[in-house]
C-alpha cells in the first residue's frame, strides 16, 4: 500500500484493524513438516537455499548456513554430504533462473560474517566443492543481517540485496569479467535499524524485507526505481504481527504472491496485494524453535515436493525443516506452480543510453526540460540546451560536455527554432519559462561561438503566477512563430505570437486553453499543425496550434484507464518523411516512455524504459520531467537520431541531476507493447 504523507497515519490504522481483524477471525492452518535435516556441525541454522538437479530433481541438495560451520550440502532426504568450513556463513543465496548467463546463473552467493562482505562461488554438484569465482569479494563493511537476489525482467541483470546492521539496504550489480564474477554498487536506500531477512519477487519486481521490530515492507526492485517503501504488516498495535519478525519468503502465483513471515507467535502467509494476514502452524506444535531463515524453492523437486519446498532455518536445533510447498498452497487455498502461471506485470523494452550530461550544478531537483539543436552544416557541433531549474540555461555538446551556462533565472522549460527573422536575418530562437520574472525569455543561440546571447526585449511577461512548461510553434500557414506556455497551478495555456519590431521581440497574446488541472509538457507540430498538452494526472490531449482554433481537442491516451501512470511529463515529436514519425512521452509514474505514431489517430506503439550501461558507467534514466527528440543523422552513435531524456535520479555514482543520449534507433528497436 502506497499513500501520499498527509494518508499516512490513517492508512496504518486501516491497515492494524484488517490485520488485527483477519488474524482474530481466522483460526490457524496446521501443515505438516515431511522433513528433518541432521542438525549442523556448530549446531547453527540460519539461512538455505537449493541447488536444482535438472536432470533429475530428486538429485537435488540443500546449501545451508552453519555459521560458524561455514556451508554444509545435505540431500533432500536431509542428510550431511558435505561441508566447506572456510567462511562463518550467516546468509546463503543461490539464483537460479534459466535466463541468466552461465557464468552467472546458479552462483552461490554467501555473507561472510567475519569479513563484512559477500563472496561468490560455483558449485560442483558431481565433486561436491565450491570455487571461488569472485577475486574481489563485495565489501559490505558492516554487519549483514540479510541477502537475496533479483534477476530484472527487464534488463536480465543479476542484483544481490544486502541488509546491514546500520539499517541499509545495498544494492549490487554482479556481472561476468574475464571468466570471473565481479560486482559494483547501484544504490544505497535507508530502511531502518532492524532491517534484516529479504525476499524478492522478480515478477513484480518488488523486494521485502523484514524490520524486526516494526513489520515487514517491500520497495521496488528496479534501481531506477523510487525508493519509497510500502507496508505489508505492522507489529501490534499498528497490526498483526508480534515483534521479533525474522525471516520472510515469497512464491508468486496466478494473481497474487504467498509471503510468508516468522514473528514471534510462528508464522503469518499473506496473499498479496491483498495483503490478509493467516496464521499457519508448521507441523506439530513446539516441533519447530526459534526459526530464524525461510526459504522457498518452487521448482519441482522429486517425489516427495512435486511442486518445490518451504526450509525453515530452526535455529534452537540446529536443524532444517523441510514442508511440501503443494501441502502449503493447498491450505492456503492458492494454486500451485503446475496449475496457474505467475501473473506478472507489463514488462517494457529496454534501451541503454549511449552518453550522458555532466552533472547540473544546482543540488536537489534542478535538471528539467532539455531541447536538441542540430547544426545542419556540422552535424558534430549540434547542441543540447537544457534547464537548470534553480539557476538558469545549459549547453552541452553531443559528448555531455557542458560548454556554456546562463545564470538567467528559474528556466523550467526550454524550446528552439530555426529561422527566426531577427535583424534582417535568420536566427536560432530559443525560448525559456523563467520562474524568476514569470517571463518568457527569448534568446539567440550563436552556432559560431556556440553560446546563448540575450535578445533586446527578449522578455515576455506572461501574467501567470508561475510560468512553468513551455514549447514552440512555426505555422506552416502562414509561418508565424508562437510560443506556448502554461502556468503550474491550473495548467492554463497561452500562445503567444513572436516577431521581431524595431530590433526588439515583441510578443502577442493570441489565445488562452482551459486544460482542467496541472499540465507541463507540451509539443507543436510544425508540419501539421497539432499541439500536444501532458495533463499530468488524467490525459494526453491533441489541440490544434493555429491559434484561431480553439480549445477543441482529442484525447491521445488516458490515465485511469489507458496505458499512462502519472505523472505524464515531457512530450516531443520525432519527425519523418510525408508526415510520418512518432510522439514520445515521459511516463514518469512508471520510469518509462511512451511512443505513439505522429501520423493518423496517433496509434499507441509500445513503451521502453531507459536502463543502465554498465561497460560504459552510465546509470539508466529515472522520473523523467522533460525530453526532446530529432530524427537526424548525428553521427555514428546517433545514426538515425537522438533522445535526450532528464535523469530525476543520478547513480553509478549518485550525483546531481543530468541528462541521458539516447540512440533513437536502439530505442525504437527495443519497443515493447502491451
């Protein structure tokens, strides 16, 4: 559940009566366990995980933490067949997933408790050993309370998570390096002093994480993603569960995902997202101690689990208990891996950026809206000018470089024309929202010195309280310039007519539109004649932007009920030949891009997200507010054109805000629709 600040308090509440009640209401599920391992060399249970046996799934072991033992490999009848006692294990993680690489899939990820780090392994099911594979442990210098991994559907990646005593979680990229596994840090989110076991859902991409004190929460997976954490259950009096909440597992089935938590009363399933709580008794009662580590592994395993395993780390014997993830569906009421596929969520296409901005210089939310220039003569030499929100106009090169900077004010959004009449001669016109003097301002842009310079009278006052998106228009009617701008409170747009009078800009008001509530981005198209408008929480309308028009319009896509997710943000028109092209649109609300067609009723394509370039050490691209887009050549890396997309979240390393380049072939190859 994901509330706004101010809902907060009352969406806790809400959420402690339907645990507090579903728990009450609700008697105990009793499921048998079918078996117990021998108990560890040290004693010490901690954590489990499996290695499949493809061939034969009855083959399969058990890699289990013994702490102070180290890792020790039993059966699944539950006996000790081997042991590595090298490193004091306190977590063990083993993805397997059939889409990663072999160098990468079924590594045997384990905390070394001693060191603060975690090491990596593969393991040779026929010797029974564990070679290190990783020369360069990942360093965690801290305590490890938990780990877990995450393969993204989206890029494929592999990502360990990892808990520390400081109430971090970590999250780190591992990949293949001259037949080596190596790892790098994405980002690092807060989430609490108790922060310890995790489970993770690839499907839905969401990791959970118990707070042992407070409940159990789960935070996007994606590292673009918001770090906002969600609340699963409380601990009493906040909900239904009792402190000391340890270990925690996750299966997803058809429509919904089994977490299952340990508090200090025994164990709670949930069925998520809706979130009600049952109380499971596993096996007989007293039979299992203080369990530390849950682990699910639902693959079919043999015989005796057709449909995979629940372990359970009992740490007061030593021991793991293994139950029949089929008997726990079944209680449960939940179908089984065999009978119901896992619902997941739309999966978009992925594309990596090829180069990004230097960092703005303004801290915090500052990046914001960029608008490409191309040199037509010099295609090298193009430019993207883009806003620093709280200082003024940037000009970077097509290697990100920054090569000039125009502390004019609070830019919000930025646009550019060629062709611009302005002392008998044409000019690069670039217009700006500039918050500061609740203008408009207007400049030249010099190809020759590749600089912005302020044009006399190049400061249009726009009447609005705070002047916020803004975008261009060339007629093909009658070529006339206008500039259309919108103010932040109730997304009002007005067009103004722009022209030249002795030597000075002059400005025109020429039409007001009504949007309804809050819009930003918005886009002309100078062939045919329309305007699109991003009304941020409801549509993406189509006006016309001859300003005799009116406010007719036509509705493009929809919130509530379409393919968008508010925020829609920045919105820009890839323009190619007879009319054709497309209209690409920040989907901020879900760190994607939406593309439609140009032409006709402007049919919706597909969606992308921009990811990480790992080799290059480009972070992905994040809560994107403004972009821009043009379909000519620029060079080798750009062949077919270029997007240019604001980054809300700076990583790899975390930085101030910038601006990702994007290829517009690759992205256009890697569309994906739902």
């Amino acid at each position: 559940m994901k509330y706004p600040p101010l809902l907060t308090a009352l969406a806790l509440g809400l959420l402690a009566w339907q645990a507090q009640s579903s728990t009450q209401q609700n008697p105990a599920i009793s499921v048998p366990v079918d078996r117990t391992t021998q108990p560890t060399s040290h004693k010490f249970a901690l954590d489990a995980a499996v290695w499949r046996d493809l061939a034969q799934p009855a083959n399969s072991l058990l890699i289990v933490a013994a702490g102070e033992g180290g890792l020790e490999i039993h059966d699944l009848a539950g006996q000790r067949v081997a042991a590595f006692a090298e490193v004091e294990v306190g977590f063990v993680e083993v993805p397997d997933r059939s889409s990663l690489p072999q160098g990468l899939n079924k590594l045997v990820l384990v905390s070394d408790q001693r060191a603060g780090a975690v090491r990596a392994f593969r393991f040779d099911a026929g010797t029974r050993k564990l070679q290190e594979v990783a020369p360069q442990p990942l360093r965690i210098d801290d305590e490890i309370t938990g780990l877990c991994s995450y393969v993204s559907p989206l890029t494929n990646k592999l990502y360990a998570f990892v808990s520390t005593g400081q109430g971090q979680f970590e999250q780190w990229e591992l990949f293949s390096q001259a037949q080596q596994v190596a790892g790098r840090m994405v980002r690092r989110i807060a989430a609490g002093k108790g922060v310890g076991h995790c489970a993770v859902d690839d499907a839905r991409r969401r990791v959970y994480f118990s707070e042992e004190s407070v409940g159990v929460w789960s935070i996007a997976a994606e590292p673009e993603s918001d770090t906002a954490r969600e609340a699963v259950d409380l601990v009493a009096p906040r909900g239904g569960l009792s402190e000391e909440v340890k270990g925690i597992a996750v299966h997803p089935a058809s429509g919904t995902t089994l977490l299952l938590a340990r508090d200090a009363d025994g164990f709670v399933a949930y069925s998520l997202p809706d979130s009600e709580p049952r109380r499971v008794q596993l096996g007989a009662p007293k039979q299992i101690g203080d369990a530390e580590g849950l682990t699910i592994a639902a693959e079919p395993l043999g015989g005796a689990f057709p449909n995979g395993v629940l372990i359970v780390a009992d740490e007061d014997a030593g021991d793991y208990k293994l139950v029949s993830l089929s008997a726990l569906t079944k209680s449960l009421d939940l179908p089984t891996a065999q009978n119901a596929a896992a619902a997941s969520e739309f999966i978009p296409g992925a594309v990596a950026p090829a180069v990004e901005s230097e960092p703005v210089a303004s801290f915090g939310d500052a990046a914001d809206d960029p608008a490409i220039w191309v040199d037509r003569q010099a295609p090298s030499r193009s430019v993207v000018i883009a806003t620093d929100k709280k200082l003024g106009l940037n000009v970077y090169d097509l290697d990100g470089k920054l090569i000039h900077s125009v502390p004019d004010g609070r830019m919000n959004n930025v646009d550019v024309r060629d062709g611009f009449t302005f002392g008998g001669r044409p000019i690069t016109l670039v217009a700006a929202t500039n918050r500061t003097r609740k203008s408009i301002s207007l400049y030249r842009y010099d190809a020759q010195a590749r600089q912005l310079q302020a044009l006399p009278g190049g400061d249009l006052a726009t009447g609005f309280d705070d002047p916020y998106g803004l975008c261009m228009y060339r007629s093909a009617k009658n070529g006339a310039y206008y500039v259309f701008a919108n103010d932040s409170a109730d997304g009002r747009i007005r067009q103004w007519r722009v022209s030249a009078k002795a030597g000075k800009i002059a400005g025109e008001l020429v039409r007001e539109i009504e949007v309804g509530s809050q819009a930003e981005g918005c886009a002309a198209d100078d062939e045919l004649g329309h305007l699109y408008v991003a009304e941020e929480d409801v549509a993406l309308w189509k006006y016309s932007a001859e300003p005799r028009d009116g406010s007719r319009r036509t509705s493009i896509d929809t919130v509530e009920k379409g393919r968008l997710t508010d925020d829609i943000e920045g919105l820009s028109i890839y323009y190619g030949a007879n009319g054709a092209g497309y209209l690409v649109v920040s989907n901020q609300g879900e760190d994607n891009y939406a593309v439609y067609r140009r032409e006709g009723n402007n049919e919706y394509l597909g969606k992308f997200a921009v990811v990480a370039n790992s080799e290059a050490g480009i972070d992905g691209a994040s809560e994107t507010d403004g972009l821009d887009i043009v379909s000519a050549p620029l060079g080798e890396r750009f062949p077919e054109g270029l997007l240019v997309v604001q980054d809300g979240r700076n990583l790899m390393p975390a930085e101030r805000q910038n601006f990702k380049y994007v290829s517009w072939k690759d992205a256009l190859r890697s569309l994906r629709k739902e």
